[in-house]
C-alpha cells in the first residue's frame, strides 16, 4: 500500500508496507524506491491511497504488479513505476 501526500512523499513510514500475504508467509522489503508525486494530483490537491497486489520472484523481484484500490491522476502508475524497482527477501 501506497499513501500519497500533497508533501510530495508518500505518508507510510513502515519498513515493511506488506499488510498481507497468502498463507502466513510474507516477504520482507529490503530496498524501496519512493514514488514521486504526479504534477497531475499536485495541481489538483489530490491525495490518498493507492493499494497494490503483486508476487513476489524467488530472486525477490515484485512481478505481476496490478492496482487494486486506484486513485488516479497519474498516482497509481507513479506507485507501479516504484514497486517495479523495489527488491524484496523472498518468504522461506
């Protein structure tokens, strides 16, 4: 899950952002890329909430990246952009 500010950052300070995985196994984020904020939301003083699903490769790739809760305005694929560079601790 995404949380996008107008302060142009994102408002989640976890160092985990995973909420839910499948089976009680979950992966751990261990290099996360923020998502810029799109000029699009800035001028139109739009924040919130984008919530993304993904798999996670066992080389700790995300793949299959898809928006399940959009918010528009250029955010939801500033998050994909994002997530597409992040590098994750497959689950055990």
């Amino acid at each position: 899950m995404l949380i996008f500010s107008a302060s142009r950052r994102p408002l989640l300070d976890a160092d985990n952002p995973i909420l839910f995985s499948g089976a009680g196994i979950t992966p751990r984020v261990i290099h996360r890329i923020e998502p810029e904020y799109s000029s699009e939301a800035k001028k139109a003083g739009i924040q919130g909430v984008v919530v993304t699903q993904l798999i996670v490769t066992g080389d700790g790739r995300p793949t299959r990246i898809s928006t399940i809760r959009p918010i528009g305005y250029g955010l939801d694929e500033k998050a994909r952009l994002a997530i597409e560079k992040w590098q994750f601790e497959p689950a055990q």
